[in-house]
C-alpha cells in the first residue's frame, strides 16, 4: 500500500516541474528533502518526548488516543519544519548541496 505522506511531496514537485530549471529543480528538490528529513526527525523526537505523559481519563485516554497523538506528532513536526522548525532543514539543505557540487 502505497503512503500518501510520502507521494504527495513527489507528486507535487513534478507539477512544478516545468517552470523550473535544472538547477533550480534541484535545489527545489533538496530543501524539500531537508524539510522532510526536519519533520521526520521532529516527528520522532515529540513522540519520544510524549511517550510518558499519562492521559487524563475523565476527558480522554484509550487506544484511540495513543494512535492519534503519534498522528498529531507528525502533524506537528511538519507545521514546525514548514515554519523554519529548529534549524536541522538549513543545515541538511546546506549538506545536500555541498555534496552535489562534490
């Protein structure tokens, strides 16, 4: 089964496709790999981080709940890494580029 969080990025850089040059698909290209690579790691470092907070049971709790704060996690790693997040995008960008030029 295919994942759609995962194809929606691809689909998306091939509709821009066109109106960019080689050069600058490319760099298009990497900074939304860095961002990407930014959120996965957010994603897995909100999930650790709220992997001990016991939930109230008067107004949630449940099997439910475990599975769409893991959903929520990724929802916020991807709006922190869209809004600049904590730096790891730049750098990981930087690094793509510097090892194309190589």
């Amino acid at each position: 089964m295919m994942n759609i969080q995962s194809t929606l990025p691809n689909i998306l850089s091939q509709q821009e496709a066109p109106s960019l040059s080689g050069a600058g698909q490319n760099e298009e290209r990497a900074r939304q790999a860095a961002q990407e690579f930014e959120a996965f790691f957010l994603s897995q470092f909100l999930n650790s981080m709220t992997a001990g907070i016991e939930t109230d049971e008067t107004f949630g709790g449940g099997e439910a709940e475990k599975m769409f704060k893991s959903m929520l996690n990724d929802e916020y790693s991807k709006s922190m890494s869209r809004q600049n997040g904590v730096g790891i995008a730049d750098a990981v960008y930087r690094e793509i580029l510097a090892m194309q030029e190589v």
